[in-house]
C-alpha cells in the first residue's frame, strides 16, 4: 500500500491550483500539487485575452471601480451568482493582478498621449493621460461597462501561469505531475485525500492530507465542439460527485463562446471583438448591431452566441463542408495592431486555417462558430471555497461552483477568478489545514484504495465488445446536439434517457489488453462513466430548469423566471449503482442582494418574469441610501452587503487620479 | 453544425490515403521491445497530426500513447520528431508531406514514457529552478497601492521572450544537450534573458552568472542554432544567448 502523507494536498496546476498552493506554502505547511500534465501545460494557459481588473488606468477605464466591475458581473450572470462571492472577487481582482505584475507579468502598458483605437468598425483617437504612463493597459471585452481586461498580447493566461508557477517552485511547492487523482478518500463526511493514478505506470497511490483541494478545471470535453484542452474532462468534479456526500451546482450552465474557429473549434479571444473586430455573414453584413443596438458584438456572450446562431438560421450562415459558419473580422485593425496584440489568433488562423487575418478584405475573414467554451457549474461550495457538505474538501476556479459566474461568465473573469480565488480560497483552505489534524484510519485508506484497484480490475474483465470510444463520441454528440445553445423539452428528454442508457452501456465495453498498467484505453474505460455522469448532471438540470437564464436557454420557456427559478440547481449522486442524479435546489435570497434583478440592458428586454421582492428591495436599498446620505460608495456598499475577506484582501485599491476613493 | 470527423461522403472520395509510421516501445514493459508501427489512414481537409493520431488511437490502436493538451500549439505538450525534425505535432499539417509518408518519433532527450510519449515536466522544473526563474527583489509591494509604471517598449520586450512553452523542441534540436546532460539549453538560457531584462527583477550580471557561467550554462552553446531554427514560437534564441554571453564574458 503506497501512501504519500502532506498538510495541503492540492488536485490540479492550473492558476487556481497553483495559487492556492503559494497561500498554503506560505503558511510553512507541506504542500503537494498533483497534475495530470505538467503543470505549465494546465489549460489556464489557453486564456488568450485577458484578465479582468478594475484598475481603471487606461483614459477607457476612468471611472471604474469595484462597484462598476460588481454590477457588469452581477448582470452577466444574469443574476445566477452569489453577490457576497462576487464582490469578494471584485474587491481582491486588482491586488492579484498587481501581486502578478510584480511577479513579473509583463501587461501590456500605457503609453501617453495619443493613440488610435478602432470603436464600433471606425477609427478613432484616445488620449492617455501623463500620470497613467507605465501603468496597466486594458482593453474592452463583453458585458463590461468599462475597459478592464489587461493583457498581455492575446496570450495572458500563459504568461499569468508561467508566473505563478514559478512563484510555486521558487517555494518549493512539490510538484507531481502525470497523476490522476481518481477517487475521493473519506470518512464520516470528512475528506482525507485522495487516490491517485499514476499516469506513467498505472500505480495507485493514496495521498492523505488534513485539507484537499480540488482545483481541475472545467467539464468542456463532453461536448462534440469546445475550445477547451484535451484534459478537461471534468475527472475531479465527477470524483466528487461519486462520493455521494459533495453535490455539483448548476451543472446545466454551460458557457458557449462565439467565436471558435471553425472546425477545429480553436478559441480566436473575445478581444478580437473587444479591439474592434466584427462579425459578418455570408453577405458580409454585420448583423450584430440589428440585434443588439447597444453592445452590438460585445454583448455577453451568451447572447452573442445565441444572436449569431438565430442569423444562421435566417439563412444567413456561410455554407461550407463543415456545416454553416459565420465571419469574424479582425482585418480592419490593422496589420500592425494584429502581429502586436492578436499574435497568437493570427498564428492559429493561418496554420489551421491559411488564412491571415490581416490580410485586407475578406480574403482575411475568419469562419467562426459558437462552440462550447466555459464550465459554470462545479462542486458547489461556502463562500470560503469549501464543499457545503464535506468537511475538508475545498474546491477553486472553473472546477468550482463557488458561484461568481451564476448563468453566463464574463470573458476576462475565468483566468481573474483563478488567481482570485485561489487567494481567497487559498487562504481560507491554507487556515483549515493549519488548525487540523491529520486523523485518516488506515484502514479506511487501504478501503479506497482496493475499491479503486478492483474497479479497475473489474473493467478488464469487461467483455461485451462495445468500443469505449464510440460510446464517448455518441456522448459527445447528444450534448451537441441536444443540450447545446438552444435547448427544449423534448431533445432534452431525449437526452437524457439517451445518456442513461450509454452510462449502463459502459460495463459492455472491451479494453483490448489486460493490463492496469500505462494503459491508455483504460484510462478512457474510467473516464467516460464519470464524464457520463457529469453529461447527465447537465442534461437533467437542463431539461427541470423551465426557464431561460443565461446561457442556459429554452426555447419552450424562453422567459428568465424569477419567480419560480431565482435558484440552484444541486446535483448528488446517492448511491454508487444509481443512473441518474438526485436534484433539489437552492433558493437565491432576493432580500439580501446588493443589486436586486432587473433586466441585463442587452439581451431580449421583454422576456423576464420579475419577481415582486424585486421590487420590494430596490426600494429597501434607495431607502437605506436616503438614510445615510451623504456618505462615500464604501459605507453604502457595507450597509448593502457586507461580507469578508481573509488577508488584508479587503483594504481600499488605489487607483490613478482618485486615490483610496 | 461541423463536425470533423463527419465529412460529405462523396467528398470523401478524393482524399488520398496516408501513411504514418510510429515508434512503439513501453519501456516499462519487460516483454517490449522498440519497433515501427504503420498505420494507413484516409486524410481529410486540414488534418493535423492531432486529428490523424486521435483517429488512430480511437478507431485503430487504443494502446497508442502521445501527449497532446491544447492541440493548439500554445501548451507545448505535443512535440515529438516528425519526418527527422522535432515539431509540435498539433501545428503539423499532414498535407505538408507531398508522399503522404510521416515517421513519428518520441522527442530525444527527455525521459521516454511510452511510444511518443516523453517526461518533460520534472526536467523543465529542475531547469526552472536552476536558472532561477523567478522575480529576485528585495522590495516589499503593497498589492493595493498603484503597481510600478514598467515603459511600454520593455513590457513588451519582456513578453516576447516569455512566450516560450517550455515544449524542448530548443533541446531536441541541441547537440551540446547531447553532451552534457545538464546543459540548461536555450529554453533556460531565454528564460535569464527574459529576467535580466525585466525591470521588477534585482539580480546583477554576478548573480545571474552564478547561474549559468559555466559549461551547462552560457558557455556550453556552440552556436550551431538548431534551437532557433526548430522553435516554434520563434523567439530569437541564438541573439540572446549572445547578449547572456557577452554580459556574462564581462563578469
């Protein structure tokens, strides 16, 4: 029996992972970081585009602060999320990115004076202030009122990790990569580690630590098309389901990003928009400001994404042998602007595509298709990142329904999560091992560990002939196809029976050679039934969910409904034999929101049901805002809402010009 | 909705076939021995080595093992030597090969897992931590307050040399490497460059030579520029070994 003994144990390197693992550290504890792949190689550093912080440097950005930053969040999420996490998040985003400056980050900066930018398909002139020269550049995004997003070119989540995760050896954070954790070890509610799989030669190894965190990323790969990488599987979301004790929030919020490229479904970032690029159709007509006057393409992107799709089926879709499409357009920037900012697009566009996006006309326009692209459901946690039902068990990032994000993200607030959380959750996780002892029977640790081994096992004896690969590609179809952007009943229906079905249909698979060694069909025999079970945590969220909210949306019940759906959805899964997940909800409390729900100011203004308490606490909150009078945004935010941070996380933010005000 | 595995069928008709010969050796089991695999296979419109080897695995040899990650050339993961000439294996076209004939061979120099399947995460760390590769100040930063102004020309300066992915191709494409085990190579000599230049980072010329002063470090690069010419993100390798060079000769 192999068994790794630490205080912190830490499932995933990503951004959030790593972090986290830098909080623990530390605070002098042993800390372990556990990776499928090297840890530079997590899919934090496919972000592209940038990170959000409310640093409002750039003469784009004056005026903005937590409070602008909150409310642009709150909106997006369309009023899914949890508003004390959110401005936890906003009040921490611009420390950790002047942490990861001094980190050696290199954002892009300003430069004084005059520079030309390209706003709603014209050129225009800004003007950089003096005093914000070498300060933090931003550039605009989706669904924010300000520009926020700093970056460095289009491939900020590469330098973001690189950074952190040298800051982690640099600590001697220890790092163990090509593992897989698998199982979740436990005892009476309590977490106490994990079993691992050692990817290189099949070992299983128990890791026990007095907290555990999992920190793996999002579920994408159970969708045909996704931006995202190859390892996001969703492995450490399922592991938790499966011990019946953790639930899964919100699982049916599934983000759909806009401009994929097609068909390889490589993301092109959001700041091709958010720098002035612009989508066409087949005539190349830019269709998006007829449906959205305001935002136009820098509409949430569920919205976006939806618009896009609704074109299409005007009859406006680009015909090609890998089905309709539409154009991005990024030409107009500039050649210049391009090489310097959308480098990375520009390599990806012309060695998948041979197209050069800088190229003058449409001869440089990219086929682009939404395609899924974001996780907003995960293990659903306290405020403090831990499981609301296992002790011991914390979660960060895109593995985590910790609930910033509710039904649609922001683009720039994935990567700025990460890190922000895992300074937060990172903290609070750092503090729970501190005060714990280690205390896992032995016993029960060689229980885990055998039931693991005679899984494992009991797959190889499996000999019903099915491949298990094609039992993960007609997965894969049915969320594609049935639980994708536009959703109903009866697909969903469909679905659902569907998915059940290919979850029994797993134990009728053959894996060709007999061995729980470095195995890598094994390894898919594992993985699908967990990321079955995730699909049908999805697909039944999805098909209860009677309403439209997000990028959640039903075309049956094409109304957000706060009345009846102001809520979470909660996934378990009760009993090891069981089929389908066990859901119930969670109610979101109008009555102590910040920003009650109103409408988003983009997306359809006449399809909500508003909930009369709605009302009622907007008129709560001017009346506590009359009471106080005139005091600054601080007090009448703590009057709203007041909420906590650990650290000196929630001291004032100094900005350009205005100071701690 | 496209779907690259579900080509028109009577599109299908003229894709040529292809032939992709692979390196199968588990090291770890007493009974391998190394050995070529060829697999014939239909190409399809802007197939990638990523499209043709998960084809491969999942319809034809489940047992395969190769490394991809992102499959977008931005995670590094996927470098192996292709026809004789170590790429990333996801930003390799298959239509670029006019016989229709690819030989894939794991990346030499790392620790060999399986078939095309390399440990290149532990080597990149230790190298990591070698060279140091982190902001060295003795200044105390207070997260809340403004950060430090950095000129925009040296940002970006910085982020040009930051953009490495760690993928080894530098080292694959090295002979020093092939000589001395320890040799940092190009990917840990960028990476002194890409901190000496850094405003936030303290360190003198005395420390970094430390570092790499001697025959593992900057002294050991023969200027054959293999590194440079294979680097897929082309950074300009060979120019800033120079410039590590000359301030280190000046220690």
């Amino acid at each position: 029996m192999k068994i790794i003994y630490t205080d912190a144990l830490i499932v995933g390197g990503g951004l959030a992972g790593l972090r986290s693992a830098i909080a623990a550290k530390d605070k002098g504890l042993d800390t372990i970081v556990l990776s499928m792949v090297p840890v530079k190689r997590s899919h934090s550093a496919a972000a592209q585009g940038g990170m959000q912080a409310s640093l409002g440097n750039t003469v784009m950005g004056e005026g903005d602060n937590e409070d602008v930053h909150f409310s642009d969040t709150v909106k997006g999420s369309d009023w899914g999320c949890d508003q004390d996490v959110a401005r936890m998040f906003v009040t921490t985003a611009p420390k950790a990115i002047r942490e990861l400056a001094a980190w050696g980050v290199p954002w892009n900066r300003i430069g004084k004076g005059p520079r030309d930018v390209i706003m709603n398909g014209e050129k225009e002139t800004i003007v950089e202030k003096d005093e914000a020269h070498g300060l933090i550049n931003a550039r605009d995004f989706g669904g924010t009122k300000k520009w926020r997003t700093c970056y460095t070119s289009d491939a900020t989540g590469h330098t973001m990790l690189y950074a952190v995760a040298n800051e982690a050896l640099k600590r001697d954070v220890e790092i163990h990569d090509k593992k897989e954790a698998i199982s979740i070890i436990h005892e009476y509610g309590v977490c106490a580690g994990v079993v691992v799989r050692d990817l290189i030669n099949g070992d299983l190894i128990a890791y026990i630590a007095k907290g555990t965190m999992i920190a793996t990323g999002g579920y994408g790969r159970i969708y045909k098309q996704s931006t995202n990488a190859i390892i996001c599987k969703g492995i450490g979301i399922a592991m938790a389901l499966e011990t019946g004790i953790a639930t899964l929030g919100n699982m049916e919020a599934v983000q759909f990003h806009p401009t994929p490229i097609v068909p390889s479904g490589i993301l092109l970032t959001e700041g091709c928009r958010g720098d002035g690029g612009v989508l066409r159709d087949k005539d190349g007509y830019r269709f998006m400001p007829d449906y959205e006057p305001e935002k136009k393409e820098l509409a949430s992107r569920d919205v976006v994404s939806r618009r896009m799709i609704e074109h299409i089926r005007k009859g406006k879709g680009v015909k090609s042998p890998n089905g309709d499409h539409l154009w991005l357009d990024i030409s107009i920037l500039g050649r210049e602007h391009i090489e310097k900012n959308l480098h990375d697009v520009q390599d990806i566009s012309m060695t998948f595509n041979g197209i050069d996006p800088a190229d003058e006309g449409e001869k440089g326009w990219m086929p682009v298709l939404p395609m899924q692209h974001y996780s907003m459901g995960g293990i659903r946690t306290k405020v403090n990142g831990e499981s609301t039902t296992m002790k011991g068990l914390f979660c960060a990032g895109e593995a985590s329904c910790w609930d910033l994000h509710g039904f649609n993200r922001l683009g720039g607030n994935s990567v700025s999560e990460a890190v922000v959380a895992g300074m937060i959750v990172g903290e609070y996780f750092a503090a729970y091992c501190e005060k714990t002892h280690l205390n896992a029977n032995t016993f029960t640790i060689q229980n885990f560990l055998e039931a693991q081994e005679d899984y494992l096992k009991e797959i190889l004896t499996y000999d019903g002939g099915v491949n298990i690969f094609d039992i993960k590609d007609r997965m894969r179809s049915i969320m594609q196809e049935k639980v994708g952007v536009f959703r109903n009943g009866k697909d969903l229906e469909d679905a659902v029976i569907e998915l059940e079905e290919l979850l029994k249909k797993t134990k009728e698979i053959t894996v060709k050679r007999k061995t729980i060694g470095n195995n890598p069909e094994l390894n898919e025999a594992y993985r699908v039934p967990k990321m079955l079970k995730l699909a049908l945590c999805v697909a039944k969220g999805a098909l209860e969910r009677t309403e439209s909210r997000g990028a959640h949306y039903r075309e049956d019940h094409i109304k957000r409904d706060d009345v009846n759906w102001l809520k979470r959805t909660i996934a378990t899964w009760t009993n090891p034999g069981d089929t389908m997940p066990t859901l119930s909800y969670e109610e979101i409390d109008i009555s102590k929101m910040e920003m009650p729900p109103a409408f988003r100011g983009y997306g359809r203004k006449d399809s909500i049901i508003l909930n009369p308490l709605s009302e009622r606490r907007a008129k709560e909150i001017e009346k506590i805002k009359e009471t106080l009078g005139n005091v600054d945004r601080f007090k009448i935010q703590e009057e709203l809402l007041d909420f906590d941070l650990p650290k000196n996380y929630k001291r004032k933010n100094e900005r350009v010009g205005v100071g701690y005000a | 909705m496209p779907n690259e595995n579900n080509i028109d069928e009577n599109r299908e008709k003229e894709f040529r076939e292809i032939e992709i010969t692979v390196f199968r050796y588990n090291p770890q089991d007493k009974n391998s021995t190394p050995e070529y695999q060829t697999y014939t296979l239909e190409e399809t419109p802007g197939m990638t080595l990523y499209v043709a080897l998960i084809k491969i695995w999942s319809s034809m040899d489940p047992d395969l093992s190769f490394d991809f990650v992102c499959r977008a050339g931005i995670c590094g993961s996927c470098s192996m030597v292709v026809n004789g000439k170590p790429r990333l294996a996801c930003k390799t076209r298959t239509n670029e090969f006019p016989d229709g004939k690819i030989t894939l061979l794991p990346l030499p120099t790392f620790e060999h897992i399986k078939d095309l399947s390399v440990d290149t995460g532990n080597w990149m760390n230790s190298m990591s931590k070698k060279v140091e590769s982190w902001i060295h100040t003795k200044e105390e930063t207070d997260i809340a307050a403004l950060e430090k102004p950095i000129e925009p020309d040296v940002a970006q300066a910085v982020f040009d040399l930051d953009r490495c992915i760690e993928c080894g191709i530098c080292l694959a494409s090295c002979s020093t490497k092939i000589m001395h085990e320890d040799f940092v190579g190009a990917v840990g000599l960028n990476r002194t460059a890409r901190f000496a230049i850094d405003p936030h980072d303290e360190r003198s010329d005395e420390e970094f030579y430390e570092l790499i002063g001697d025959d593992n470090g900057v002294f050991g690069c023969m200027s054959l520029m293999g590194c440079e010419d294979h680097c897929p993100k082309d950074l300009p390798l060979q120019t800033k070994i120079a410039y590590m060079r000359r301030k280190m000769v000046k220690v």
